[in-house]
C-alpha cells in the first residue's frame, strides 16, 4: 500500500512538473533523439534530421520508454533526493547508500580521488560505515557527479584534467565499478574545460563547463553527451561580443557553473563562477590579487531549452553558483545564491510571461564573507537550505513567500562547510566539507567529514559522521543516493 501511494505521489508530481501533454513531450523527445551531430567549423555542431520514416519509429520507441519510465520504474524505485534531474524516477522513501566523490590527498591512503560508498540503511549493522570505495588512478579534483536518466551508470568530473569517470552503480548498487573514462572532453567540445555539474536528460548527459582551453578563465560552454559516452554538441555561453540572440541586462561573461531545466516552461537556467586559473590556484593568493578577483562570474541566463538558445541575460553579481528550480506545477522560479555577495537570488517568472532576476535576501553577515555554496530545496518548495563555507554553517529559509526568505533555523555543522543533500521526505540531510583542494582551509580547520542528521522541522540531530582523513579516504565533495531496489 505504502509503494502504491508513492507511485501515484510520483507521478502527480511529475506530471505536474513537465506540465506538457505525454505524446507532446515523445514528439519533442523523438525529435531531439533523431538528431545526429554535424560539426561546424571552429568546433561547434548543428543537428541533422532523418527520414520521416525514421523519425516516426523513433516516436514510437520514445512511446515506449516513457510509458516505462512512467508506470514500471517508479513503481519498484525506493529511494531519492531533492534538487535533481526530474527525467529521472522521483519517488519517496529512504536511500539505501550515499555515494561520496571524493578527492585525493597526496600521502594520504592511495591519494587518489575515489568513489566511496556508505551504508546508509536504518537497520543495518554498517549503518553509517564505508563499505566499499573504488579509486581513479589519480587525482583529477573530483568534484560533482549524477545519474543518467536511467539511473543506472554515474558520471563524476575530475575538474583539473577534464575528465569523466562513469560507474556502473546498478549491476551491484553496493560496490560501484568504474566502466568507462572519458578523457577526450576537451578536444571533442572545441576547447571546454573543466565539466563540472551533470543534469539527466532522456539518453543523454548535459555537462556545465567552467573554463576553456584558449585562456583558461571563467568563458566556456554546455556540452551534450550521449548516455554511452559520445559527443553530440558544444552550446557556448553568451558575450557582449556573441550574445547568441540573448537579451543583456548588464553585461555578459560568458561564464558557467551550474545548468538546471524547468521542462515544462521550456527554460534552462546557467549560472556562473570562474575559470580553471583562479579553481586551481591557492585561494590565498587569489585573494591577494585584484586581477584574478576581477575574474569571477556575475551574470545567470534564462536559455529556450528546446532550442538550447540564451534568450536573457541577468546581471547577479558576486559569483552565482548552484540553481534550484521549484517542483511546484505554478511554481515558475528558482533560487540561487552568490558566493562573494552572500546573497539569495530568485530568477522568476512575471506577469507578462517574462524572466527576471532579483535579489530576496542575505545569508548570515555579508560583510564577514561567509561564502554560501551549496544549497538544497524541499521537495514541497517551502525550506531551502544554504551551506556557507567559510563560517561551516547550514542555514534553513522559509521560502513558501519566495520574494520573503525567512530564517527560521541554523547551525554549525563544522570549520568548514560545502555541499548538502536532502531526501526527498525532508527527513535526513547529509554534509561534506571539502570546496576544493585548494581551496579548503588548513590546520586544524582543516576538516574533512561526512555528516548525517535526521530533520524533524525544529532541530538537526546527529545520525551519524565519519572523518575522511582519519579514514585515509581523502576530501569529501558531492552526494549522491543509492539504492539496490532500484534495480529490482
């Protein structure tokens, strides 16, 4: 009874989400599956179409797919959290394992950034302990990662080396294996560096750019890869010099960071941060110098998604990082916040049907610079949590008023503080600490931890935590839920 009611749970949110018709969106998601790449000079791509006839019986296997999507997969899926691609399975339920990309520390362990699983479920005798992890032969600077649509293969970013590494984490969702490098990014996106955020899209993977190989500052681009690893399209940030068509508010940097869909209003929303040579280069000298601090994002783009055309671009200063799009089917807007000015954006929908970006609200003190990073929306848009790095607290927003955020909780969860992820009950959150490698604090501060709490809607408590270092693992980034049944 319990599976049955989250299955229909799932699938009212889901519908009301794409708000689109289900045979509209297969003719979109034929249409888009059809397309084969055609290089253009200088490194960029434009879609082919094939025959008619082609085309009419890949509409007829998208058919298919998304009636599976829709009445099998939910129906034996078991475990979720908020904030991701909606073309994957959303249901509720409690995850079985949290899958850490982590990186390597030269001394430490094997000093190779690795992909570590902890046992997360409630009655087992691991609960709360590593149980496996599998390294990358070096160290890359893991950073984020996520699912293919199918939820069946994970691809995590080394953003030093531009490469990708995909683990198999369905043939045994307990010990993921790595099935597949891909270190030709550079060359065949025409000069992206640095992949950074992954977002599932029907057979396909979009990957945010955060630097490029001519100069290696903030201008790069989105890239479009197959689910088994092939290129399909490089789609370039606007400039004031190449806006693409894109309406500026103030100016236009041509930086990248995260990209997140809102299917059902055909938008896609970028934001911004910096490239490979301020990412990769000690924080303290970055500081020191006006020219490298002159080279951080402030700009956030509203995108036509289908077309994968920029149609506006806001000015949101102060380096504008991860974007949460509301799950509500009337919710049109998502929210933001910027590293350097400590501020919650919210990028909304009008009256006239036009997007617009605003400044709601500050996190903590922003003159004391406490660097917000991460941030996670309840699955009923009323809570955003924000993860600030320098002061290692976690902050939570009453944002059921969105133009109002209100605090109505905090507290610290170490020295330092990066990313946070939910369960889609908004009953568990789970911590790391590490920025990047460069970047994280030193000494003492210098904490490198998993952390788990249960949320009851007053108070944090502890479930759980494990010290990376003392584990010889390394630095901790980005979480991601696992969950055997799944796959059943």
């Amino acid at each position: 009874m319990d599976e049955r009611r989250g299955r229909v749970e799932w699938m009212d949110r889901l519908g009301g989400y794409l708000g689109l018709s289900l045979m509209g969106g297969i003719g979109w998601l034929a249409d888009r599956l059809v397309a084969t790449p055609a290089r253009r000079p200088g490194g960029t791509t434009r879609a082919t179409r094939r025959p008619v006839a082609t085309m009419r019986r890949a509409r007829g296997a998208a058919a298919a797919v998304a009636l599976l999507t829709l009445f099998v997969t939910p129906a034996v899926a078991r475990a979720d959290e908020t904030c991701q691609s909606p073309y994957m399975p959303k249901i509720t339920g409690e995850e079985e394992y949290v899958y850490v990309w982590t990186l390597g520390v030269e001394g430490l362990g094997d000093g190779s950034d690795k992909l570590v699983t902890v046992d997360s479920r409630r009655e087992s005798p691991t609960q709360g302990q590593v149980i496996h992890s599998v390294s990358v032969g070096g160290r890359y600077e893991a950073h984020h990662a996520d699912f293919t649509d199918d939820r069946r293969f994970l691809w995590a970013s080394g953003i030093d080396t531009s490469q990708i590494f995909v683990f198999d984490v369905h043939t045994d969702p307990a010990k993921p294996r790595l099935v597949r490098t891909i270190d030709d990014f550079v060359q065949a996106s025409g000069g992206v560096v640095g992949p950074h955020g992954f977002y599932a899209l029907p057979g396909r993977m979009l990957i945010g750019g955060l630097s490029n190989a001519s100069d290696k500052t903030g201008r790069t681009a989105i890239v479009e890869y197959t689910n088994e690893g092939r290129f399909i399209a490089t789609h370039w940030m606007p400039t004031a010099a190449d806006p693409r068509g894109a309406v500026i508010e103030k100016v236009a940097d041509g930086y990248g960071y995260d990209a997140r869909v809102l299917p059902r209003k055909n938008v896609m929303f970028t934001t911004s941060f910096t490239g490979w040579d301020n990412y990769m280069r000690n924080i303290g000298e970055v500081l020191q110098d006006q020219e490298a601090m002159k080279r951080f994002g402030q700009t956030a783009a509203v995108w036509n998604f289908h077309q994968r055309q920029p149609k506006k671009v806001f000015h949101v200063p102060g380096a504008p990082l991860e974007v949460r799009v509301a799950w509500g089917p009337t919710h049109n807007y998502a929210f933001t916040t910027t590293a350097l000015g400590a501020q919650i954006w919210l990028i909304h929908e009008d009256e006239q049907g036009e997007w617009q970006a605003k400044a709601v609200g500050n996190v903590g003190d922003p003159t004391k610079v406490p660097l917000p990073v991460d941030i996670s929306l309840s699955a009923d848009d009323r809570t955003l949590w924000v993860d600030s790095f320098m002061d290692g607290m976690v902050r939570a927003y009453d944002v059921s008023a969105p133009f109002k955020p209100k605090q109505i909780y905090e507290k610290k969860i170490g020295r330092q503080l990066n990313m946070v992820s939910q369960s889609w009950d908004g009953k568990r959150l789970y911590f790391t600490s590490s920025l990047l490698a460069k970047w994280d604090k030193g000494g003492a501060d210098n904490e490198q931890f998993l952390r788990a709490y249960t949320w009851d809607g007053t108070e944090l408590r502890e479930r759980f935590q494990l010290d990376f270092t003392q584990l010889s693992l390394g630095r901790p980034h980005v979480m991601r839920f696992g969950s055997a049944a799944l796959y059943k």
